[in-house]
C-alpha cells in the first residue's frame, strides 16, 4: 500500500487502534473517482457549453439514446448510476425527511458549528483552501452545501432525476472537475497529501454529515425517534453513493458511519494552518450568511457560534483550531432553553412565517438560481478566477 507522506504517523496511530479500518482509511486516500475522473477529461476537450449540455441530458433525459453521440465515458458513468444499489429502499427516506424539516435550523447549527469545522480539521482543508471556494466566495458555498442537503432531504428528492438525485451528482462531478484542476496545476504534492478530495475525504465527510451531525443534533436538543434516525442516515448513505464514494468506504449504518470518522480522524494528520483558517472563516462567513451586515452584530453573533461550536466540538479541537478561548460550560443548555422558548413563540404566535420558521430558514439560506441547477464545473484551479459554477 502507498501511503502519502503525511499519512505516515496517522496510519501508525491507527494500526494501535484498529488496523483493517486504519488500513482501509490510508489506503483511499489515494484512490479518487475513477469513473467521474475519465468523465471530466473528456468532457473538458468538448468545451463547456457541450459539457453543460451532456451532463443536462444524462441528469434529465429519459430517452435511452439521448447521449448516444457523447464519449463513452460520458455514457458509462451515467449507466452506472441510472438504477440504486439493492440496499436502497426510497419509501424508508420519508421519516429521515420529516425530521430533517422538523428541526432544520438546529441542523444547520449543527452542521456550520460541528461537522463542517471537525471535516476542516483534516487534510481536506487542504483541497479548499488552495482553490479558495470558501475563503473568497464563503457564503455562496455554503449556501450551494444548504441547497444540497435540502433537496435530498425533500420528499421523493432522491428519486432519479429528482432535485435530490440531480445535486448529488452534481457535487461528485465538481469533485473531479477539482481533482483534475489541482492535479494538473503543480500546486499540489500526491506524494505527501494523497489525492486530491480523495474517496477517504470523501467517504469521512458523509459520515459525519450524517452519524456525526446527529450526535451534535441530541447535544442542541433536537427530537428524533429510531426509525427517524435510520432514515436520515440512509438518506445520505444513498446521497454518498450518488457522490461517488466507493462502498468499500461507505458506511451501512450509524455504528459503522462513526467507525470511519473515528478511524479517519486518528489517521489524519493534525489540523493544519489550513485547517486554522477555514474554520475561522467559516465561523465568520456565518452572520453575513444569515443576512446580518452591520459589523458590531456581525462581530456578536460570530463570537456566540465559536462559543456553540466549542461546546460542540470540544475543547481539544477547539484549541487545535485556535478557537477565542471560552467557557463552554453551560453554552448548550442556553441555547437549548433559547430554542425551546422560541418554539413556543412561534407556535403561539398568529404571524404564519413564524410558524414556518424551519423551511423559511432553509430556503433564506439556501442558493437558488433563476436559471436553476447549474451544470457548469470549475474551469479554473483558483476559484476567483474560474467561471462561476
């Protein structure tokens, strides 16, 4: 097995605590998305007017012939995904969208100060950070992320052809798109670092998103039975799968989805600087996402989700972040309170967008285009300088 440089001491660490999983973590770090990755290159000798038009017509087209003119890797990545694996059951989607809904804003919460800064702890900030999409153009990923996870998380959405399904995809082709512009731009050292957003990243980053995310989800109050739980991970087992995550990486269920971001963040290197300046940005791109302009309120609201996200993140990581210092002591039981008496105010108030706070919220903080779902990739390995996508 190779294993990149900086993987040396990680894998080590984890051969101590469990080494097939160790072994399986190390060795995709390596591996990227064979399928997609052919895709690309010969979508990028078309040009991106043909590339849009293609990836259109394998998303939407019913029409068994309608790429029959495309390159063959064009046709053979979207055979490969036209019918779900076995293991797949849609109906079973519905409670894990009901309480997605249920608690949408806690989601959120839980995602921008628990799962995304935890997956910026690790050589995936790497990837980001030298293509700049979140630290110079933060608050429209973030909103591109929130679109994502709405639409699978809508009723039916990850039928095929269905917003769900069509988003999923999407970011898997983004994905190579990135890989093949930081491959090609001398930037980056696969000696050292691996693949770029390799299968590993990729396979740890829905595992939290999903298995991580409902730990933090309990730790902010949310409420959720068993089969609710099952459901939200199947969602995003499916969606990881769409996302090209090989299954010999993707979790089955809850136990085995904190297996692998146990197993990954002991195989990781520790957070970089990278690492130190995407969660900081994160947490700072989070007011203005959320709409607020003036720097005082900016500047307050910031501080309180570091405080949140310490709580959520723990200590350790947040030191390793270099987070403000603060006492987390009793930050989640405040926020907890607060959210509850908010409910209650929305429930008792007569103003109807306050009873639809949840779906309100999402859709505020999500990125809807006039045009709709763009099908257009990254044409440059530094985002302020690619088209937008």
């Amino acid at each position: 097995m190779e294993i990149p440089g900086e993987y040396t001491e990680g894998y080590a660490r984890g051969r101590a605590t469990d080494p097939e999983r160790a072994a399986n973590y190390v060795a995709h770090t390596t591996v990227g998305d064979p399928l997609a990755d052919a895709m690309v290159v010969d979508l990028d000798a078309l040009g991106p007017e043909e590339s849009s038009r293609l990836i259109r017509l394998g998303m939407h087209g019913d029409d068994e012939n309608a790429l029959r003119d495309a390159p063959a890797t064009v046709r053979e990545f979207f055979e490969s995904i036209a019918e779900p694996p076995d293991w797949v059951d849609l109906p079973s989607f519905l409670p894990g969208c009901r309480m997605f809904h249920r608690n949408t804003r806690l989601v959120l919460a839980a995602m921008v100060g628990g799962v995304l800064v935890e997956g910026f702890s690790t050589n995936i900030a790497r990837s980001f950070f030298l293509t700049g999409k979140l630290r110079d153009q933060g608050i429209r990923r973030l909103k591109q992320n929130n679109r994502h996870m709405l639409e699978i998380f809508m009723p039916w959405g990850m039928e095929r052809h269905n917003d769900g399904w069509t988003h999923s995809v999407r970011v898997r082709l983004v994905h190579a798109r990135i890989r093949q512009l930081i491959a090609n731009s001398n930037e980056w050292n696969i000696g050292e670092l691996g693949t770029p957003i390799s299968a590993a990243h990729v396979g740890f980053a829905v595992a939290a998103f999903s298995a991580r995310c409902l730990q933090h989800l309990e730790k902010l109050g949310a409420k959720f039975n068993a089969e609710e739980r099952r459901s939200f991970m199947a969602v995003w087992r499916y969606s990881g799968y769409l996302m090209g995550i090989p299954e010999s990486i993707l979790y089955r269920d809850e136990a085995e989805a904190l297996e692998v971001y146990r197993i990954g963040l002991v195989c990781e290197p520790p957070p970089s600087l990278e690492s130190v300046v995407l969660a900081s940005s994160l947490i700072n791109s989070a007011p203005l996402f959320a709409g607020l302009t003036e720097r005082q309120a900016r500047r307050k609201l910031a501080g309180y989700i570091a405080e949140v996200s310490r709580a959520l993140i723990g200590n350790e990581m947040a030191d390793l972040l270099k987070y403000p210092e603060s006492d987390a002591r009793g930050v989640l039981w405040r926020f907890r309170v607060l959210n509850r008496v908010e409910k209650l105010m929305n429930l008792l108030s007569q103003d109807r967008s306050r009873k639809n706070v949840n779906l309100t919220t999402i859709l505020d903080v999500s990125m809807f285009d006039n045009e709709g779902i763009s099908y257009k990739l990254p044409d440059h390995v530094h985002a302020e300088e690619s088209s937008q996508y």
